[in-house]
C-alpha cells in the first residue's frame, strides 16, 4: 500500500521522536527523501564547494534524480519506520527481562476475580506520578493485556485519585530542560500509545481529586466511576504546557468544544456532577458507600465474557486508533518545539516554591 499523505505526516513527527541521532548519512538521506516528497526534484543552484553542509544536502536531493514525489514519500515513511523500530527494539527487550521482577511501591499492581487493579500509591505527594511511575504502568498494562485479565482499573491511595504529572521529574535532567523535553515527548507517547493500545476494558474509579494527566486520559477509557469528593482539573494554560493524552481530539468528542475549552484551554475545575453531565464520568456515588457500590459493580462486569467484551471494544476503537496516534505524536512534537521554554519554567518555579513563598 502506498503511503499517505498522513503516513508521511505521522514519519515527519515520528522522527522528532527518535531516541537515538540516526547519524549524518541517514539524516542526509531524510533530507533528501523529504525534498523530493515536497518539492520534486532538485531545482536549486549548487552550492560551492567550500559551502560543505549545503553542498552535502544538495548531493543528496540531487542524486534521487526524477524519482516520483510519491515513491520519495513512501521511502522517507519506510526508513522513518525501520530507524523507529531500531531504536526501540533494544531497550524494551532489556526492560521486558529486568523489569518483570521489579516490585513498584508507588504503583501497585494486583489481580482478583479477573480485575487487575493498578492503584496510584505515592499518598505523600497526592499520587503524583515520576518516570519511573510512567514506565511501571506501561509494564503494567502490557502483562494486562495479554495475561487472563479481563478488564483493568486504575485507582488511587489516599485522599486523591492522582495529582498529575509529578511537576519535579525533569528538574534534575543533566542536560538541561532540551534533554528534559525530549525525554518527556518519548516517554509521554509511549506511556499514551498503551492506554490506546489496552485491547481489554479499561475502568477508572476516581476516588478524590484528579489533576493533569490523570484526568486527561480519561478520555480513552470505557467507564469512569467517580466518588462526590473527586474533582477534575486541567490546569495547562495556568502551567505553560499543552493538554495531552489526546484530550484535544477526545474532550470535543464527548463534550463538546466549548466545554471542552473551558477545561483545556482555561482550565476550569469541575465537580464530579459537572463531569458526569459533560460526559467523561460514568456515574457519581456518595463518597459513603463509592468503594462498596462500584467494586460490586466492575466485579458483576468483570464477569460478562472476555472475548465478546474484547472484540466489541477492538469494533469501537478501531476506527479511530490511527487518528488517535497521530494526535498523541502531535502533542509530543509540539512539546518538543512549541513549548514557551520560560513560561513553563517560571509556572514550576512557581510551584516548587510556592510554600516559600506564602510564608513571607
Ligand atoms: C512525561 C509526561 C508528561 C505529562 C504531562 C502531564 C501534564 C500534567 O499532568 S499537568 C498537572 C500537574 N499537576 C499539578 O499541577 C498539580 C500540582 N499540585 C498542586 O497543585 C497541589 O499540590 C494539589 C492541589 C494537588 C494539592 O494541594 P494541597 O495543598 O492539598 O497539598 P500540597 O501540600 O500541595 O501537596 C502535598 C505534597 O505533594 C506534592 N505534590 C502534589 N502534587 C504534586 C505534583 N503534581 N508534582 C510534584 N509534587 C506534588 C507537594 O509538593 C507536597 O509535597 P511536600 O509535602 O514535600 O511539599
């Protein structure tokens, strides 16, 4: 088959992602590919001979003489593809062999009456969630999805559901806030590309206040039961950074847009009725009987047949799982090249300090 125009779009950002420098041949060689895709063959002025950078560029382009503009696409998506498939091969072998007999403290992971249960266990700090975190729940939901589970539900410990993205996990990089961001965009669409992917029902029983992230990817699961206390918050603008999880496709779908807005763009806070009337919460219960009401209910579900509820589920998401990618590797390309850099340090500066602060 050959590759769209949309194919060629989705490589254009897949390569922003890649972990590793493909090296400058392979990069010489994307060039290259990409000028032909856009703007056929080479129609510059060669470059002279001291200009070296240009001058390789243009050999480049030059050398793929009247190759069709489409078969330029199809070949700059297949090597995009394969550098993709390279680059991530290694290291998930080796996480797959260490990280099975990994015990997580802050994300526990249990398995009863065919519920796999994957709670938020970082109380201390509002369940907010660190790389390592990230990485724990992309394990977990990988053995979920192949193991005899039949659908997974996330909670929290403690009075929140989940705080969000841990605001500290890219202080520390050593190579500033570039390799933070880069980091951040890798581990962000592979953490989002496996609730994307979870090929089993996937439930959260939001058990207080839930903020970023957390709510976010609301959006890609099949029930959300919320207790009276919980409250959903998206404060992006207010933190310099983009809604992510594909809540910019998402949200509009099941809210409507100017709902939607007024949660991702101005970051309003809704109680758990609000979010039930817009349509992300499934069903509200009184904090006094949420636990007892809800486990008895997802342990009725958890009995209906695992096959029928797998494939009806593959039947909803399969139209939309190619748009959902391309929205995921969208949001972290943008959080690679659009970030407002000192906008986004000044609103953690703000926080980390605030406590400081309100002492003076
Ligand atoms: C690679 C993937 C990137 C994905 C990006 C996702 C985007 C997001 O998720 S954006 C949302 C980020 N989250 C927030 O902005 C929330 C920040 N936290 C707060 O506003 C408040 O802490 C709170 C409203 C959640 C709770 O306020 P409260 O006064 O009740 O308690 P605190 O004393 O503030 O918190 C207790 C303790 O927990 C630490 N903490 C809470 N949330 C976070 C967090 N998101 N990141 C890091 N630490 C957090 C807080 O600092 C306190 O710690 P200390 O006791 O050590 O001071």
């Amino acid at each position: 088959m050959r590759a769209s125009q949309q194919d060629f779009e989705n490589a254009l950002n897949q390569v922003k992602l890649l972990k590793k420098d493909p090296g400058n041949e392979v990069k010489l060689r994307l060039y290259a590919l990409y000028k032909q895709a856009t703007d056929g063959p080479c129609n510059m002025p060669k470059p002279g001979m001291l200009d070296f950078v240009n001058k390789a560029k243009w050999d480049a382009w030059n050398a793929l003489g009247s190759l069709p503009k489409e078969t330029a696409r199809q070949n700059y998506v297949d090597l995009v593809s394969s550098l993709s498939s390279s680059s991530e091969a290694p290291s998930q072998g080796k996480r797959g062999a260490d990280e099975k007999a990994r015990e997580s403290k802050d994300i526990l992971v249990t398995s009863e009456d065919g519920i796999t249960k994957i709670t938020f266990n970082r109380p201390t700090k509002k369940n907010a969630i660190t790389s390592q975190m990230y990485r724990d729940i992309i394990l977990a939901l990988k053995n979920a999805s192949t193991d005899n589970t039949v659908m997974a539900v996330f909670t929290g410990t403690g009075d929140y559901y989940c705080s969000g993205n841990d605001l500290t996990n890219f202080t520390s990089a050593t190579g500033g806030i570039e390799e933070a961001a880069s980091n951040g965009a890798v581990l962000l669409r592979d953490f989002v590309n496996s609730f994307i992917d979870f090929p089993k029902p996937l439930v959260a029983v939001v058990n207080g206040p839930a903020v970023g992230i957390s709510v976010t990817l609301l959006g890609l699961f099949d029930g959300v039961f919320a207790s009276d206390r919980a409250t959903f918050h998206t404060p992006f603008s207010q933190l310099s950074q983009f809604p992510e999880a594909c809540s910019t496709y998402m949200f509009p779908k099941i809210m409507g847009p100017t709902k939607a807005a007024e949660m991702l763009l101005f970051g309003k806070k809704l109680t758990a009725r609000e979010a039930w009337a817009q349509g992300l919460v499934t069903e509200v219960f009184p904090e006094s009987t949420f636990e007892t009401e809800v486990w008895t209910r997802l342990k009725t579900y958890a009995k209906l047949p695992p096959n029928v509820m797998r494939i009806s589920k593959e039947l909803i998401r399969k139209h939309e799982k190619q748009k959902l990618y391309t929205v995921n590797a969208e949001k972290c390309a943008a959080a690679l090249e659009r970030m407002p850099r000192e906008e986004y340090a000044k609103a953690l500066r703000n926080f980390l300090f605030r406590k400081a602060k309100a002492k003076l």
